[in-house]
C-alpha cells in the first residue's frame, strides 16, 4: 500500500477514473463502500441518497468492471471514498476495509479528505500503474 497527494506536483487533481484507467478489464467484484464527492449520477440521484443507498447494503455497492468504470466517469470531485475489488463475496468483510486491512483484496481504493489517495494492487503490475498516474 502507498499514500498519495491527490494533488500532483503541476497543480492537477488525480481522480478515481485516472486510477482505474490503470487497471486492467477483469471479472472482478467491486464494491463502493464508501462515497463522498460530486457526481452526476444516472437517474438524477442525489449524492445523499447515493449514500444512503450504499449504507443500507452489509457489503456495500456491488458493480462489475463495466459498472465501476461507468461510475468513475460520472465523478466529478472525489472528497472521501473506499472502493475495493475482490475475487469473490465472501473475502469482503466491510469492518476490516473500513481499518485499512486491504488482505483479500486485489485492488483497494481509499480517498482521504480531498487530500490524500491510499491505494494497493496485489498485482505488482497494477501496483506501478498506479504509481506512475499519482506521479
């Protein structure tokens, strides 16, 4: 796991969409565990009702590669997020995400306070992906 400026040296901001441009298509589970920011979301859903929704499900937004991609696209302004992607449901356990235990992950995904990006990729391919957009 590495900790990032959301900010890059130039001045420009790094954006969720600029990291998963890193990784490559996958039959993963992604799941949005947490989300804060400014978005134009389909159906005209408000950003709180967004949240609600997600806070009502145990183990978060569930989206495919497609889905996750689609989301980040939409995303405008990122203040605080965790998006995670798993081989399989039942290596999901929300209360360990939410203390930054990244294990069973295979792509983790954590915004801080419109400051700071932690990222980690069990894939050392992606892993350095990541490092060379947050550059």
């Amino acid at each position: 796991m590495f900790e990032v400026p959301m900010y890059r040296k130039n001045g420009s901001r790094i954006e969720l969409q600029n990291l998963l441009e890193k990784v490559p298509a996958n039959d993963w589970v992604w799941l949005i565990i947490e989300f804060d920011g400014v978005a134009n979301l389909p159906n005209d859903e408000s950003i709180d009702g967004f949240q609600n929704r997600i806070r009502c499900l145990p183990k978060g937004l569930v989206k495919t590669w497609e889905d996750i991609l689609s989301f980040s696209r939409c995303v405008d302004y990122t203040i605080d997020c965790l998006i995670v992607a798993v081989s399989c449901m039942e290596q999901v356990g929300v209360e360990k995400l939410l203390g930054d235990d990244f294990q069973n992950c295979l792509v983790f995904i954590r915004a801080i306070d419109s400051t700071d990006w932690m990222l980690h990729a069990s894939n050392s391919e992606i892993l350095d992906g990541l490092k060379v957009v947050t550059g």
